[in-house]
C-alpha cells in the first residue's frame, strides 16, 4: 500500500466517522426534553392536578403529558390536553390562592 492510498484511506474513514457523529449529535440534539411534575387545574375538569409534562429545552415550549393524576395510566388520557395549548400560550393554569404554574 503506497502513502497515497493509506492518506485516502485514513481520510475515508475519518470523514466517515465524522458524518456518523454529526448525524447522530444532529438526532440527539434534536430530542432535548426535559420532564418535571406540575399542580395546576385541569381546564378540563376543572379540579387540581398534578401532571408530569414534557418541555422541548430549545423552544420552551410545553409537548405533551406524559401522566396525570386525572387519569389511571398514560394510555387512559383521554382528554385533548388543552393543558398543554393554554400554557404554551401564556395562560396560567393555578391552583386556588396561587398563581400560575406550580412546581412540586
């Protein structure tokens, strides 16, 4: 093998490597999530609840929740999550005698 292939050959590889780690930086990267438990009234049903939630860390925008104390297990949530839409939109969702959102 001449100095030339194993230059190409060396250089393959790391180019290689180097898409293969940005492609997987780029998914991970795009997945930042974090998760906390939250006490509010349910717009829904109109009593307190406790829900863990789901946040993109990026955007800070509210995804989805993932459980809800209205609920028996996360495949029973039924409801449209309007949880969810109200506090992307700014709406605070509190508890009587507090406001807005409440961290447990």
């Amino acid at each position: 093998m001449t100095a030339v292939e194993l230059a190409g050959l060396v250089y393959g590889s790391t180019l290689a490597t180097t898409l293969a780690a940005g492609a997987w930086g780029a998914m991970r990267g795009g997945a930042q999530r974090n998760t906390s438990v939250h006490c509010f009234v349910c717009p829904r049903f109109g009593e307190p609840v406790a829900c863990k939630l789901t946040q993109d860390v990026r955007t800070g925008q509210w995804q989805r929740v993932d459980l809800c104390s209205a609920f028996l297990t996360a495949s029973d949530i039924g409801c449209n999550r309007e949880c969810v839409r109200q506090l992307n939109l700014g709406f605070g969702l509190g508890l009587p005698g507090r406001k807005g959102l409440t961290l447990l």
